[in-house]
C-alpha cells in the first residue's frame, strides 16, 4: 500500500458547480482562511493543495521579527521560500503560487482572480477551494488528508 492510499478521509459539506470548459459537475468545498496570510498552493498537475502548519509558522515569525505586519514583498519572497521546500506530488507535479483548482475531468484549470495575476489578493486569499478527492498536504503523513465532498 502506498502513502495516498493510507490517508484518512475528511468528509465535508460542500457544492457542485459546472466545469466552464466541459460541462460536467464538480463538487467541490471550502476552508475558510481564517488568519490570513496563510501559504497554501496548489498543485501544477492535479487538485491537491500545500496547507501545512509549519509554513504559517513561518509567516506568524516574520511579522514577530519585524513588529508589524510584513510588507507584501516580504510576503512574496517567503511564499517562494516555502516552494523551493515543498514536497513533489506523487504524480510528480509541483506546488505553485499562481496554479489554482482544476476540472476533474476535462484538467482545465479554472481561471484565478478572473486570469488577474495579483499578489496581494493571492496571498490574502480568505479561502481555500477544495475539489472532491484532493490531498490536502500537511507538515507529516499524519496531518495530510483526502477531501471527500458530499453536496
């Protein structure tokens, strides 16, 4: 058995929205980003996300060491710390700042920000999507999960 298979299971309430591109149903949920700046990324290959408690860690040390809140600058340059670390996916994709939730079944990734690249509302992001089936990647094994929706 290989480490995707062993990981525990989430249920959570969520939604279904059809894919723009294919048209079939997506079901999908929602983390609310509670202290943001939080550091999550998704995968470049699939819909798995990066949320680990030792990244917020990082952030909640830097606004320590500068006794007030980090520019948004300093934010971007931790956010690329954090991705030079990240783990591989086990299908071999990467964790990126600007990859965002994809179709489950055509792969198109949904347009971020209405295909506006700008920093600070990704690094300010209040919400994490979540489509059915993803990893949601932790510091350990122990802390990663799998999401499954139930609409």
């Amino acid at each position: 058995m290989n480490f995707t298979e062993s990981l525990r299971t989430e249920e959570r309430s969520g939604w279904t929205l059809n894919c723009p591109f294919c048209g079939n149903k997506i079901l999908y949920t929602q983390l609310s980003n509670w202290d943001a700046p939080v550091p999550f990324f998704y995968s470049n290959e699939n819909n798995d996300v990066l949320l680990r408690d030792g990244d917020i860690q990082k952030v909640r040390e830097v606004h320590l060491r500068c006794n007030e809140f980090p520019s948004l600058s300093k934010l971007k340059t931790l956010w690329e710390e954090i991705l030079i670390d990240a783990p591989e996916t086990p299908s071999g994709g990467t964790f990126s700042l600007w990859s965002n939730v994809k179709c489950p079944h055509c792969k198109r990734e949904m347009p971020y920000n209405n295909g506006v690249r700008d920093l600070n509302v990704r690094i300010y992001d209040p919400k994490v999507v979540l489509i059915d089936g993803a990893i949601i990647w932790g510091d350990e094994p122990a802390k990663s999960w799998r999401v499954k929706v139930n609409p």
